[in-house]
C-alpha cells in the first residue's frame, strides 16, 4: 500500500495501488444496491454534475459532490478521449471523503479505479434484479478498460454460458476474447439471441440497434454520457427504461433525450421494491454515474484500508 501525507493538514492521499488493494466486487455490488436504494429513498443529498468543456485539449472536467450518511465528498473526474492508445487512460480523477458531522477531511485517493469497478458494480445490480430468468448469453459491446470490469463483476453474479464480444478495434476485441473465453464477432451477431447486453464504447452514435434484439432481453446502456451522444437508437429505447438518477437523465442521457423515451423507475426503486419489476420484455437500464456511488466505494476503501 503507498500513501503520502499532506504534511499541512495530515489527510492521507491513497493511490490506485492502495484502492486496489482492499476494493472487491463481493462487497463492492452489494453497497452500491445499498446506495442506489437510498439515493431513490431521499436520503442522499446529491445535485447533477457540473460539468466543464476543456474544448482546448478535447476534454472534458466534471465535479461530482454527495452527502451520504456520515460521510461526504466530491469526485473530481476528467475524460480525454485522445488519451486512448497512450500511457494514460481516457478517465482519470480523485475522491474528497469529508465527515459529514464536522466537516472535517478524513482522506483524498485516486478515483478511477473506483470508477471502472463502481461502474461495473452498477451492472451487476441491474442484472441482478432486471435480466430475463436463466439468462445464458452475454453480449459486450466494447473491448476497453469498461468491457472487462464488467465482464468481472457479472462474473460474482451470475455464471453466463456464452459470452460474445464485438469492438470497433478487432485487433482488441480478439485479445480480450482470448483473455475472458468470449467469442469476438460483429456488433449484430453478438447481440442477436443474448439474453443481456452491455454496451461499453465511446461512441456517441448508435452500435446497438433494436432490430437485433430478441423480444426479451435487457440492454445496459453504459458508455454514452451527454445529452447529444448515444450508444443505442431509438428502436432499443422502445423498452421498458430504468435509470439510476432521473434527474441526471434528464440532462445527460443522449438515449433518452433523442428517442424520447419516458423512464419508468429509477433502479434503487427497483431494488428496495418501490416500484414492481417490469413485465416488458425488453428493458433497458440507463446508467450515467453518480457521486453516490463513488462514496460509497470510497467508504469501503477507508474501512478496507483501516481509516
């Protein structure tokens, strides 16, 4: 574990080694179902992110601040697209955790790391409590950092049989295959006949289309974030839609805004049993990110690290 100090306000800095070190899926998938119902429940101060266009540098700065329990904090997040194929990776950021009580700094740590595994986390309680019964057939749509966080965090879940995998990039799409026991074919033929779909691009028009889809199915639409990029078309959005924020839908979400989808319950809903499942055939869970969840990840750090 490598730590430094702020030797000024002694509030410890843990890094992504350190984050790595205590962060697991087994405990990770079950404080974000904790944290989604609370958010749905009212009991998470939290606005939508404020996000700043770094249009010189192609990027993008975004401040994500929550109040949760005992605990508050703000991640600071970046996404440069052009830092694809370099040394650094297209997200990047760090978590302020505050105690809620006094105001007083507990630690500072590296936050994208809890941002690929969170992220992944999320999934996992989407299908957990939204796939179709005995699915079998996974569907990845990406090869990136996203495409094996959450083919990892399915994996504490529930056991697929078939696992297919579609990127942009062939050369990538078959090394991840190769690593994972999937099967690297085309965006159609991946998704044709799954039962769950994962899409985890950077795209910001469509590689998903609904015509594809079998009747029952749920897509996890994850990669497209702001209100003019999207993953799925229209025709994927005429399912039943589940959201983990409404109110960042409303600002952020390209696949809602464009199709004009209408969301039907927010997953924390879902799973504290606010609102039924839905008996559509096809579903689809919108995630965008939100502050709570990095919290709640960043609490299980401090615990794991014995902070």
């Amino acid at each position: 574990m490598n730590t430094t100090q702020n030797t000024s306000a002694a509030v410890p800095y843990f890094d992504e080694t350190a984050v790595r070190s205590v962060l697991r899926y087994e405990e990770l998938i079950p404080a974000m179902e904790q944290a989604l119902a609370d958010f749905s429940a009212g009991k998470v101060v939290q606005p939508v992110r404020s996000v700043l266009n770094v249009a010189q540098h192609s990027g993008f700065f975004g401040v994500m601040p929550v109040v949760y329990g005992d605990l508050m904090g703000a991640k600071l997040v970046t996404l440069y697209p052009r830092n694809a194929g370099t040394a650094l990776p297209t997200h990047q950021g760090i978590i302020a955790v505050l105690k809620a009580t006094t105001g007083e700094p507990l630690a500072v740590m590296d936050g994208r790391l809890i941002t690929e595994m969170r992220t992944a986390a999320v999934t996992a309680v989407a299908v957990k409590h939204l796939a179709p019964p005995n699915s079998r057939v996974l569907a990845i749509l990406g090869s990136g950092v996203q495409a094996r966080a959450h083919f990892a965090a399915l994996g504490v879940i529930r056991k697929f049989d078939e696992v297919r995998l579609w990127s942009r990039n062939r050369e990538h799409a078959q090394a991840l295959a190769d690593e994972i026991g999937a099967m690297s074919t085309t965006a159609q033929s991946a998704v044709e006949g799954a039962d769950v779909v994962i899409t985890v691009t950077h795209a910001s028009e469509p590689v998903l289309h609904g015509a594809w889809l079998r009747p029952e199915v749920l897509v996890n639409a994850v990669g497209a974030a702001g209100a003019t990029n999207r993953e799925v078309d229209d025709a994927t959005m005429q399912g039943t839609v589940i959201v983990d924020s409404r109110e960042a839908a409303k600002v952020e979400s390209g696949e809602i805004l464009m199709s004009g989808a209408t969301v039907y319950a927010e997953l924390g809903e879902i799973v504290s049993g606010t609102k039924p499942k839905p008996v559509a055939d096809r579903v689809v869970f919108k995630s965008l990110g939100q502050a709570v969840e990095d919290l709640a990840a960043a609490k299980l750090v401090l615990s794991g690290l014995g902070s």
